[in-house]
C-alpha cells in the first residue's frame, strides 16, 4: 500500500522539517531528468516551498509518496530516495473555484506498481475536498506522435500525444478527455548573427515606428508587472481551448505576480511595446537552463 504524506510549508528550505520538500524536489528533477534527457528544468527546493505559500489568488499542496520501507519513519528523517513519487494540486482562490490542476510523477525505479495510481487518487481528493469538480492534468512528451492508431489527437485538431505513455494511459483508463496540446520550441543558442540580422530587420519593416523593443533579465520590473499579466492572460486565451473550462484571468496574475518575486532559474523577457497604447505586444521569453544550451 502507497503512504502519501502532505510536504509541509516551512520556514526555510533548508531546516529539518523540510525533508519532505528536499525529497519532494530529487523526486521531481529525476522524472523531469528521464523524461527530457537534460536538466533543464530542474527545479531548486527554495523556489518549490516559494510558490507553496499561501497567496491571495492560489493554494498550493504538494503529496509525496513514501517507499514501503520507510512507512513509519518521522518525516523529518527521511532520506531522499525515501520519496517515490510526487503530487501537486494548484488551487485558485479567485476565480475558477470549481477548477484544480492536479499532476503526479513517479520516479522511473518505481513506476508500474501502483503509486502512480495511489498519488492521483489523493490528489482528486485533495482538489474534491476543497470543491472542486473540473480538473486538469498534463502529460509531456520529447516527440510529437504521427497521425495514427498509436496516438490521440486533441480536439481541437492540433497535436497529437502516444497512445502508450504511461502518463495517457494513467489519465485515459480513468476517464480523462484529451483537450489540448501545447508544443514547445527550442532555440539552440548562439543563432547566426546573419539570420538574426534578417529576422531583426523584417521585424523593424514590419513593426515600423510603432513599437520598441524591451528586455530584461530576471523578475519582470515593476512597471511592467501589469501589462505582462495582461499579456499573459490573452496569450493564455489565444490558443484553441478545447474543452477546457479555465477562466485566463488568474493566470495572468499568477504569472505576473511569479515573474516578479519568485526565486527560479534566469529567465529573460523581451516585449514589443506598442508605444501609441502603452500596451505590451508580443513577448519573448528565453528560460536560461544553468549550464545548458538556453531554450526559447
Ligand atoms: C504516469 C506515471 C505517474 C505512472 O506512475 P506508476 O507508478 O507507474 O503508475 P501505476 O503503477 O499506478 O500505473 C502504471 C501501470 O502499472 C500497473 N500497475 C499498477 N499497480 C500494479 C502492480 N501492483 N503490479 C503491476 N502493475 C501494476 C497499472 O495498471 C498501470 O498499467 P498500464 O500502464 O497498463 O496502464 C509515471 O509513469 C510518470 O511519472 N510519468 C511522467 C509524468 C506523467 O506523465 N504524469 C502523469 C500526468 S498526471
């Protein structure tokens, strides 16, 4: 039988009491490791407990799922590869009560026997427990599957995800509906200045005097905060949504609020701003992956 334990919000990322943070996070870099092939997006304990502080427009409760052998050791004892698996339920406090977002990883030495399983099921709890009657999960993928009767294409008519992943199978022999797929590019750095070059000058013709150009490095400066939610927001709204039932507006606030204060890997933004309305136009962001090739 799979223990789940709820990672508990501590004072630092580093005290005793966050042990269950620390394996939350090994548990979660080593999934993210198979699935990708890189550590990209490996993430650091400071910026999980971060976003697991309780804020005005969400909640967040992260689940770990403790090997056998360790059931009945304190969890400020445990060591990392106590921790099999992972959950997470985001919470919106806003807006969208009736929704939730729920994930689970488990790590590859421990798949197929059920924890998996056993995590998606406290999640739905979680989220039920708190009201919630839509939910949302994701599943990623290095490929995009051909068209076929090895994969499941999106309502919407774009993209497609395999049929045997162990994530789809997961989510599809309980029920889940496929309603979106999102796909992202990767941009190997440096470009050639050449090719820059011209997109830069056909983006000038194109943009005229009309617009700058913005950047930055790290959180979003304050007096960009709104207009960069609002961006979000509508680019948030912009793809085809399928069937999913989720309000943009805190999305748009979240990721503002994020970029803002959040501790994290470096991540650049470049913005177009319309300068006749003050408003943001397109947005560029490249995730700086620490000692890899940076990705757009
Ligand atoms: C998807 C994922 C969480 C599954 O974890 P898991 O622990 O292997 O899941 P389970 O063991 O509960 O179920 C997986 C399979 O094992 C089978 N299984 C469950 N208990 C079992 C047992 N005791 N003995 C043998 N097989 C068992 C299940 O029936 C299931 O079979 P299926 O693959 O034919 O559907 C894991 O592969 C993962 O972390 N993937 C990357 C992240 C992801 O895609 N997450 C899903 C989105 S929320």
């Amino acid at each position: 039988m799979t223990t789940v334990r709820e990672v508990p919000v501590t004072a630092t990322a580093t005290e005793p009491a966050a042990a269950l943070l620390r394996a939350y996070v090994d548990a979660w870099n080593d999934v993210s490791h198979n699935t990708w092939g890189h550590d990209d997006f490996v993430r650091e304990p400071v910026e999980m407990l971060e976003a697991m502080r309780d804020k005005p427009y969400e909640k967040l409760v992260r689940l770990v799922a403790i090997d056998d052998a360790h059931a009945d050791t304190p969890s400020d004892e445990l060591p990392l590869e106590a921790v099999t698996g992972t959950g997470v339920v985001l919470l919106p406090q806003q807006d969208n009560l009736t929704w939730a977002y729920v994930g689970t990883t488990v790590r590859p030495a421990h798949r197929g026997r059920g924890v998996g399983g056993a995590i998606l099921e406290s999640c739905v709890r979680v989220a039920r427990d708190h009201g919630r009657s839509t939910l949302m999960a994701e599943t990623e993928h290095r490929v995009e599957p051909p068209e076929g009767p090895e994969s499941l294409t999106a309502p919407t008519g774009s993209g497609r995800v395999p049929l045997d992943d162990a994530g789809v199978r997961l989510l599809t022999k309980r029920g889940w509906d496929l309603e979106q797929v999102a796909r992202r590019s990767v941009l190997d750095l440096p470009v050639d200045p050449d090719a820059l070059e011209e997109h830069r000058a056909r983006a000038a013709r194109a943009a005229g005097d009309e617009y700058r150009t913005v950047g930055w490095d790290g959180p979003v400066p304050d007096e960009w905060v709104d207009a960069m939610a609002e961006l979000y927001t509508e680019m948030s709204d912009a793809p085809p949504m399928g069937g999913l039932r989720v309000r943009a507006g805190p999305l748009g606030r979240r990721t503002g609020a994020l970029a803002r204060g959040a501790a994290g890997p470096a991540r650049h933004r470049v913005v177009d701003d319309g300068r006749a309305a003050r408003a943001v136009g397109p947005a560029r962001r490249l995730h700086d992956a620490p000692g890899g090739p940076a990705r757009a």
